[in-house]
C-alpha cells in the first residue's frame, strides 16, 4: 500500500463517511436537529439561564422528556447539560406536572393550570429564594412533554427566553395521522417508501425510528396513529398482529400516542367464523364487544376504529340493508365501556347514483345528524371529492350541527405531484379552515366546527393522511417534512398561520440566517398556488391520469365507473368547459348555506380560483383581468411553470445554508417538478384546445410534444398504487 493511500484510508475514509453519515441524518433528523446555535451572543444568553435541568416524576414519559431535553441542550449550546438533584442553586430547568409541584407553586400557577386542558403547558420563569429558574408544567405529564419540546423550539428558533410565561393547550383533542399501510408492507398513495411498521419483526423488534417517529409526532402535539389502510384487512385484528399492535402501542405510549386501527366491516366473518356482519345480528355485535374486550385487555388506552364503510367497494351495513348510524353505532357500542371512539368516514359516493359525486356524501349523512352515539365522530375530508390542489370547503361542515365532525386531510401528495414536487400544504389546510360555513352566521369557520366550539362539541378531531414511509428523510422530498410538521400544528391550534409554520419549521429544519429564511419561507408559500396554476387552475379538478393520478389525464373518458374519468369532472366541449353545480346544474352549490351558496352559485361573485369547479362557462367567458376564459387559463398554466422556474433559482442560491446532501436533493426534485410542470402544462392546453380552437396566447411557451405523445404515456408502475 503507498503512502497516500495508506493516508487516504486511515483518515480520509472514516471523514467522508462521517461526513455522508451527518448529511444522512440531518434528513433523517426532521425538525429536531438541535443544531449548535451560531450566534455566540445568544448561545451565552441561554446558557446563562439553564445551569441544569431538574425532572419533578420518574414515569416514562419524564424519562422520555428529560433524555429529549438533555440531547437537545447539550447539542444546542455544545455543551453537556447536568440533570441535578436539587433546586438549591440557580438557573435551573424545572419540569414536572402539577401532581409533583410544592404546594405553593400549586396555588400561585392555580389560574394558569385551570386555563389549561389535560394535554397544556405553562412555561415560566420564577424565583425561588431570590434565584431565578424556569419551569415547564402541566396538568399531566404529557403536558410537560408538549412544554418541554416547545422550549426547545424556542431556542431552535433563536427566541427570547427571558420572562417566560407561556400558557397553551390543544384546541383539538384527537389529533391524529392515518397511515394508509397495508399489512404486505405496501403503502397506498405512499411515495416515501414502504410502510414503516416491521411486522414480521414485530413486537420482539422495536425499530429506533417507532421512537423517533414518537418524538416528531409529540414534539408538534399528535397524539394518535391509525397504524393501517383504511382499506382494511380484517387479519390486523387476529391475536397474531394485535401482540405486534400491542408492542408499537407500549413504544408510543410515552410520548402520548394513542394507537387505533381500521377495523373491516366484514372481520366477523372473515375472521370470526360468522356467516354474516349485520350490525342487528346479536353474534356480530357480541363478535365486536368481545374483539374490543380482546383489545383492551392488551391496550389498556387503545384509541378506537377508523372505518371505511360501502365506499370504493370496502364491505358495510349497507351490504345488510343498515344505514351508516346503524353501523357505527354498534362499533361504538362496543367501545364505550372502555372508552373507545370510532371515526366513521363520510368518504362515499356510488357508481349507481346519478347525482353529481359532489353532492353525494352530503347527501347521505346529513339526514343523520343527532343520531350517531356520542363516541362517534364523522370524518369529513376537506372537500367533496379527493383531496384535489384546490377544492371549495365540504358542504357537511356547518350542516350536521348535532354530529361532531373530524377533519380528514391529505398529507401524502397524491394529486399533488407525490414526493417530488414541493408544494407547502399548510396553505391549503389554512385556507379550507379559515373557510366560513355561515353556519350561525358570519364568523362560522370550518375550524372553529372542528375544534368543537361553534356547536360545543366535546370529541373534536383532526386526522391527515401520512406522507411517511421508510425513507431515510422519511417523506422522500425534504420539503414535505414541512407537511407533516405543518399539519400537526394546524391540529394542535386549527388557527394558526401558514406562514408563521413554515417560518419555524426553516429554523429548526435548515437555519436561523434570515437571507435563508425569507426566500425559502416565499417560495414554500407559492408553491401551493403554484401547483394549482400548472395543474388545475380557475378550479378544475381531478383531471389526474387516472389509477395511479401520476400525471395529467384530461382525456380519460373510458373507465366504467363515470365518475372515475376526468372527462366528468371537466366537461370540456365545444361551447366551453367547467361542471356547472349551479341551480342551472347539478345545484350542488345549494347544500351550502344561503350566504355562500349565494357566492358560489352566480358567477359574477363566484371566486375566480373555484370558477370552474361550480360554472361552465364559454372559452370567450371574460375574467375580471379582461382576458378570456382560454387566455387566462393558458397563462395560469404558464405561471404555474414560471413560478416553479423562479423556485429553482431561489434555491440555487441557498448551498451556503443547507447541507449538500438536502441541497443536491432539493435541487434534483426542483428540476423534476420543473419537468412535469411543463408536461402538465403542454397536455392539457393541447388536449383544452381541441375544444377551444384557439391559439396559445402570446407569452405561453409552445409544446414540444403533441398530444398523442402526452396520451400515449402509461406509468405501469407508479408508485402507491397498489
Ligand atoms: C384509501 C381515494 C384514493 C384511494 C383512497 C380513497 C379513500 O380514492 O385514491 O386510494 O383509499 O381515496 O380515501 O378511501
């Protein structure tokens, strides 16, 4: 071996691999990257003030916190951090729940504590024998848990920590993902992986990521996971799978994750050995009480059932003549005793109506309002067809007043480019929660239907669609963190800004510089209007290829459900395009109260944005800039390019701020999401302009392939599609 590479291996070697190995993590380390803090003064600052960190318990979760706390301040201030027995001297970090504070403490935080609910915090700073220190508090453990995570934001985020006094709880009580994971290892619409739960390994095996999954999702305030597709197999349910359900269920306890599962409507017959599923069948009902107690008796704090019920073929009551009340109510019936919930979902629509699909879930589960037990909850998902880049609010929420309704969101992209585009979604969830029902009047948003205090329900819900798989990054693009991260903020405060999100997720995820920051905070916060223009701009919809929805697909027009072809959706024809759900149409816009039916249903005051998702309208139909319909929508498309054009060159600007691991892989996607913007771009106003017999207006760039190209592309294999 020569000298230089007997060099080259000895010191050079472990450095690159060190060096991968860091880049590797910090994609791995999501939020929680507790880097050193640059700014030497502030590093100072804080360490002046926490001297040692003092835990009040020793419950599991103390434990959890105290290790978080202690791995996140020794690596931010880059300084080992002492857990100390005693409060004797100063500067101590103080957690504990009230059960373990000193009397008087309890009485001077007393207000403060009623304030706050089971799961809130009280971060504070006090002084006890003339020396300061701070505490993090709460009503119970996991509320110190929350306080703990959020203190450590602060000083990820570069913010004061001088006179703290902070009191927040959750607005919503079961905050929660649901992963669309079959039991194979599959995910459906996943586009980061496979499935994150081992279940062959499974419960002798626990993963380091189950723990670090549990501790991004406490550090943002989830607090449940459906661990399987609502597309359920009944097998989940089988002792062999509920002693594995029962080993993630003891992972996450800790950190204050509840674990349900999907419970397929038919498991009494396919695994209970009944000849049928009738929810009036004493055998069925008795088969779920007994699979409940079953459950139970291994998860003392198990959650409750999601369930996909006579929807896209998955089995139901309707299979027996029952409605859906009949249904869940007898799941819920089960539950009670052990304080169980189930969440019903209000995702239905059938091949045999005739009506607008649009109109069909409202049309279904309205009539029951008042009739569900009190551990129901409907989950609605945002809109009323498929998490689309836009769709106007569901029209069930402000409608079913007496139910409480649970919001279901998308977190995985799968009508938004999967993993490699970069869309910010917290947009999108900001605008359908700010959306107002009119419900009792103005000011009726869908959050405050959801966080239960416009018709004063007590089970309030939020659910997204995970976007997490085994993915070293685990959401496969590095930006779609900013989704997950995003979304279990808006669950815990549905009122929260977008921006404000996306402005400390950049600061925990890349850096504090704020020449990093501001341009990457604007470019997250376009992008969202950015996928709409080079998709599905002026609200159309579901023009997707279809199976896979990888890709645009306008033509589609063969497949036998109708409703499953874009053609339906578009309507597009030699007089114009758009479905008309006006009075003059499917008069989908009357399932919304007066106010915003009213808005919606004349075109003159409808929002341009969802002008075509309610209107059919002439390709000369004048917009208010004074183009024409054809005009606006080719620039739309072109912008939505353009935008992403300007999103590459913001970020070829960033290499300084960012590792070049997540640098090189950002840089790779933009330049894939340019790609396929421009696809979507050139499909669809080559596919539009049959119907509009109009040229491309000036400062549309050409298509370089003709139609038939773009209509003989076929993705056998895209992925979560299975
Ligand atoms: C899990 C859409 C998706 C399906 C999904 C369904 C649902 O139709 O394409 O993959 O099934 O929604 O939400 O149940």
């Amino acid at each position: 071996m020569s000298r230089l590479t007997y060099v080259f291996s000895l010191f050079l070697i472990p450095l690159l691999l060190f060096c991968i190995n860091s880049s590797a993590q910090a994609d791995y380390k999501l939020w929680l990257q507790y880097k050193k803090i640059q700014d030497s003064k502030l590093a100072s600052e804080y360490k002046s003030k926490i001297n040692g960190i003092f835990a009040l318990g020793n419950s599991a979760t103390i434990q959890a916190t105290s290790k978080e706390l202690q791995s996140g301040l020794s690596s931010l201030l880059d300084t080992k951090i002492q857990t100390q027995q005693d409060i004797n001297g100063e500067n101590t970090l103080v957690f504990g729940s009230k059960s373990s504070l000193n009397e008087d403490i309890i009485k001077n935080l007393k207000n403060e504590l009623d304030q706050v609910n089971n799961e809130g915090y009280l971060i504070k700073t006090f002084s006890l024998n003339n020396k300061n220190h701070i505490l993090i508090t709460g009503n119970t453990d996991i509320g110190v848990l929350y306080g703990v995570f959020n203190f450590l934001k602060l000083l990820q985020t570069n913010k004061s920590i001088e006179n703290l006094n902070i009191v927040d709880s959750p607005k919503i009580n079961v905050r929660m993902l649901n992963h669309w994971d079959n039991l194979n290892g599959t995910v459906e619409r996943g586009y980061a992986g496979s499935s994150l739960w081992n279940w062959q390994k499974l419960p002798d095996f626990i993963d380091q990521r189950y723990i670090d999954y549990a501790r991004a999702n406490a550090s943002i305030g989830i607090n449940g996971t459906v661990l399987n597709n609502v597309n359920a197999n009944a097998l989940i349910l089988t002792p062999q799978y509920l002693e594995k359900v029962e080993a993630l269920a003891n992972t996450f306890r800790p950190y204050g994750i509840k674990v349900y599962l999907t419970a397929r409507f038919s498991a009494p017959i396919e695994i209970g050995g009944l000849k049928t599923a009738d929810p009036y069948n004493a055998e069925v009902k008795n088969w779920w009480k007994e699979k409940a107690r079953e459950i139970y008796k291994r998860i003392p704090d198990f959650g409750g059932f999601l369930v996909k019920a006579n929807s896209e073929g998955q089995p139901g009551p309707q299979n027996y003549k029952r409605n859906h009340v009949d249904g869940a109510n007898m799941l819920a019936d089960a539950l009670a005793p052990f304080g169980g919930i189930v969440m019903w979902r209000a995702f239905v629509y059938s091949e045999h109506d005739v009506n607008d699909r649009a109109k069909q879930a409202y049309s279904e589960f309205v009539p029951y309002d008042g009739q569900f037990r009190d551990n129901v909850i409907v989950q609605v998902k945002n809109g009323a067809i498929d998490f689309q880049p836009r769709e106007p609010f569901h029209p069930m929420f402000g409608a079913m007043p007496k139910t409480p309704l649970m919001m279901e969101f998308q977190i995985t992209q799968e009508y938004l480019g999967f993993s490699s585009h970069l869309v910010y979604l917290p947009k999108l969830y900001q605008e359908v929660l700010e959306s107002d029902t009119y419900s009792k009047g103005k000011g009726s948003t869908v959050a405050k239907i959801i966080d239960g205090s416009l018709d004063n329900h007590k089970l309030t819900g939020i659910a997204g669609v995970a976007n997490i798989g085994s993915d070293i990054n685990w959401t496969g693009h590095p930006f779609a963190q900013a989704n997950w991260y995003g979304f279990g903020r808006l669950a815990w405060n549905p009122h929260l800004d977008s921006e404000t999100i996306a402005d400390e997720w950049l600061r925990m995820t890349f850096s504090n510089d704020e020449t990093f920051v501001n341009p990457i905070k604007e470019m997250m916060l376009k992008s969202r209007e950015a996928v709409v223009n080079y998709m599905t701009p002026f609200g159309l919809h579901h023009i997707m290829d279809t199976g896979h929805h990888y890709g645009p697909g306008p033509w589609v027009s063969n497949l036998s459900r109708p409703e499953w072809n874009p053609t339906y959706y578009h309507k597009a024809d030699k007089n114009g395009i758009g479905f008309d759900r006006s009075k003059t149409g499917s008069n989908a816009t009357a399932q919304y109260n007066q106010e915003v039916a009213q808005v919606f249903n004349d075109v003159k005051t409808c929002p341009e944005k969802d002008l075509l998702w309610f209107h059919h309208l002439s390709w000369d139909y004048k917009l208010k800039n004074g183009q024409t319909l054809w005009n606006g929508m080719a620039l739309k498309y072109q912008e939505g390019v353009d935008e992403v054009a300007t999103m590459q060159t913001t970020w070829k600007k960033m290499g300084n701020y960012v590792d070049k691991t997540r640098f090189k892989e950002v840089q790779m996607l933009l330049n894939i999401q340019y790609k396929e913007a421009k696809w979507w771009r050139d499909a669809c106003l080559l596919y539009f302009q049959q119907f509009s017999g109009k040229e491309l207006p000036k400062g549309v760039e050409k298509p370089t392939q003709t139609l038939e190209y773009f209509e003989s592309l076929k993705f056998p294999f895209a992925p979560g599609n299975n």
